[in-house]
C-alpha cells in the first residue's frame, strides 16, 4: 500500500511497513517507499539515484529533519 505522503501527518519520517514492502519487492530494482520527509532529506543532502545505500542514510536524516522541523516548513520546502 502506497500511503507515504498521505499519511504525512500520522508518522514521524518513515513508514516501515512501506519500507519492508519495498525491501521484500522482488523485481531486482531500488523503489520507492519515501515519505515526504526522506524526500527532502534526497533533496537536500542526498544524491537522486536509487540505491539502498541512500536509502539507509536518508533514515536518519529523516528522522532528524522530522524532530527538528514543523511539518508547515517541510512542506515549504
């Protein structure tokens, strides 16, 4: 189920069943599973290609953007 963004204000940064869902996907490619927060952090600190590699850093990052930010400003940005 893909509900990342429309969940925006009920989850902290990451959606780990979507996660789960992306990582447990067979089709041999790096996929989605980014909330809006993930998002920004890829667009701030990241670099745009798929790999699970940015994934795993855009977690924390997320994670942090989401304590430190009102969820007004992540939007804006």
């Amino acid at each position: 189920m893909r509900d990342e963004g429309a969940k925006f204000c009920q989850h902290y940064g990451i959606v780990w069943v979507s996660m789960s869902d992306a990582i447990e996907d067979k089709d041999g490619r790096a996929r989605g599973a980014s909330t809006i927060q993930m998002q920004v952090a890829k667009n701030l600190f990241l670099w745009p290609s798929h790999s699970y590699i940015r994934k795993a850093i855009e977690i924390p990052i997320a994670f942090y953007l989401n304590a430190i930010w009102p969820k007004s400003r992540m939007m804006e940005v």
